[in-house]
C-alpha cells in the first residue's frame, strides 16, 4: 500500500506542475487562440493603429469625407482582385497571372463594343468569357496536370500578357472614343452622394463582392471545401471532397472575378490600355491578401482580412502622399507589413496547431 500511495502522490504532483504551466501561459495562448479563429483581426488592429497615427500626424483633414471616398476609389480594382487572389491562396495556391487577366479581359471587351461595335453586353459576357478561360487553364493544369501552381500561373503570365499585346498592337482605347460609342463601359466610374460622401458605383460592387464571398466561405458547404482542400488535400479527398473538381472550380471563379475587375477598371482608368498588363496588379492583389492575414500555407485567414489589408495600403499611401513624404516609404512598409504578416501567421501556427 506504501508504494502505491507514493505513486499516486507523484502524478498528483506531475498534475499540479502541468496545471501551473499551462496556467502562466494562459493569457498568451488566449491571445494566440482568439488570433487564430479571428484571423480578420490582426489586419483590422493594423488598419485602426494606421488611422490614428495619420489622424495625429496629419489632423482633422485626414478624416474628410473626401480624402476617406477617394481612398476607397482608388483601392476598387485591387479590392475585387485581391478577393480572388484569396480564394486562390486558400486552396494553398497561388495565381500571378490574374492582373493580365484582367487587362486581356478589359481590352477584349473594349475592341468588342467600338472595333466590332458587339451591344455592350455581349462585350462584357465576352470578357467575363475570357478571364474565366485563363482561370480554367490554370486550374487544370494545376488540378488535373498536377503542375505546382507557381510555375504554371507564371508561365499563364508571359503567355496571356503576349497574347494581349500581339492582338490589340498595344494600340490605346482612348477615354473620349468609349464616352461617345460606349459609355456604359464607364458605368462604374458614376458616383452618387451619400450624407457628405461621394461613391462610386465601382466603390459598391466591391463591397458587395467582399462581402457575397465572405458569405460564401463562410456559410456554405463550398466556401468550407475550400479552407479543406487549403488546410489537407489527402484528408479532404479522404472525406469525399472533390479536390480535383473544386480546384478547378476556384481558378476559374478567380479568373471571372478578374474579368468583373476589368470593366471596373475601364471606369477607373477612363481609357482601356494593353501596356497596363505591366503594372503589378498580381503582386498588389498578393499583397493584399497577405497583409489582410491569408496564410500562404492555406486553409486560414478571411476575405474581410484581405479587405482591411487592401484598406491598409490604401490609407498607407494616402497618408503618406498627404505628409509629402518619399513614395518609397510606401514600398519600405509594405515589404515591413508583408514580412510581419507571414511572421505572425507563423507564431499563431506554431502555437495553435
């Protein structure tokens, strides 16, 4: 009986000192836990810090109604690709192809409607036809080839950045010829006033995008196949997902998305230009995700992170134009926040697995 009591007083201490680990560790994995299945949070708590350091440096004129609207302008475009960007990155992928996507689309649609003289709409089916063909390519590639996706939405940027060069003759379509011929290509660049704000329609089909596919992801059977895929592709095939079917299903949503971005961008931009397939709409839409706490391991993070980390350059970029100070800041931070986002990402990983 000795001895077995002594055994029982020893794991009634080993009990007592896990207890007491566990316990000086609370707060901090409390922290870490909340982190985790709040992954909107981190980029939420950026983005607020943000607001008052230029609130404080800048004044009351940081708040106004226009300098607010006009950051939302300008962050429309990146806003509706950095949400098929997500999509993708959730499924552990990845998609550097979607910005010439988008232009390739924006600059079939344009030729449709004033060198064909195609009814508007038909112009824009065809280049929601278009952005949705360069996602499915990938998609398969990815899914049924079984082609890492880095590589092949690589190789999907020279081949459809060529292809938009070699068939428009990177030949401009200027603003005042889509006024006259096809205005409706620049519907989204219409505002109306709300109390002493003004929005563009550009600026709501965002929201409504950001928030449909937050719904999504979050409320349907789809959007939970999509984090499952991302998280294990063997246990989410074990468990009768379709991996093969919903990667594919995902490129090429992304790809149709992109084409949306385009019409938004010929309201934007005014004119339709083939040489804007060079701007790095792909790195900014990855940025955003990013920021805004998308795991590039996949399987974790929000559509409102990505959001807020679109919202974060926006308001970064704005502030900093409005200090006057060096637009190389801009790119200095941004390297910082990405680097501190996939930091972070890391650390609540580690902790929480």
């Amino acid at each position: 009986m000795s001895s077995a009591q002594d055994f029982e007083k020893v794991l009634d201490e080993s009990d007592t000192s896990v207890a007491s680990f566990h316990d000086s560790h609370d707060p901090l994995r409390r922290i870490q836990h909340f982190l985790h299945s709040t992954p909107a949070a981190v980029p939420l708590i950026v983005l607020v810090m943000l607001i008052a350091f230029f609130a404080i440096a800048i004044g009351p004129k940081f708040f106004s109604t226009y300098t607010l609207t006009l950051i939302l302008q300008q962050i429309a475009v990146v806003g509706i690709l950095g949400v098929a960007q997500t999509l993708v990155i959730l499924t552990a992928g990845i998609d550097l192809s979607i910005g010439v996507a988008m232009v390739f689309s924006a600059v079939m649609i344009g030729n449709c409607a004033l060198t064909y003289g195609l009814p508007v709409s038909v112009s824009i089916l065809i280049g929601g036809l278009i952005g949705s063909l360069c996602g499915l390519l990938n998609g398969f590639l990815v899914a049924i080839v079984r082609l890492p996706p880095f590589i092949v939405t690589l190789g999907s940027w020279y081949i459809v950045m060529a292809t938009n060069f070699i068939y428009s003759a990177n030949q401009t379509i200027r603003d005042a010829d889509i006024s006259e011929k096809a205005p409706a290509l620049q519907w989204f660049a219409s505002s109306f006033k709300l109390g002493g704000a003004v929005f563009t329609y550009g600026v709501v089909l965002m929201v409504i995008i950001v928030v449909g596919f937050w719904y999504v992801l979050q409320h349907t059977a789809w959007g939970r196949h999509v984090y499952a895929v991302g998280d294990d592709p063997d246990a989410a095939e074990l468990a009768g997902i379709r991996t093969k079917r919903l990667l594919i299903q995902v490129y090429t949503v992304a790809g149709a998305i992109a084409a949306v971005a385009a019409w938004v961008s010929i309201g934007r931009n005014g004119s339709i230009s083939p040489s804007s397939a060079l701007t790095d709409f792909n790195l900014q839409s990855i940025t955003a995700a990013v920021i805004g706490g998308i795991s590039l391991f996949g399987g974790r993070g929000s559509i409102l992170g990505t959001f807020f980390g679109t919202l974060i350059v926006g308001v970064m970029s704005m502030g900093l134009n409005m200090m006057g100070a060096d637009p190389q800041w801009k790119v200095l931070l941004t390297g910082a926040f990405i680097i501190g986002a996939v930091a972070v990402d890391q650390w609540i990983r580690k902790v929480s697995g």
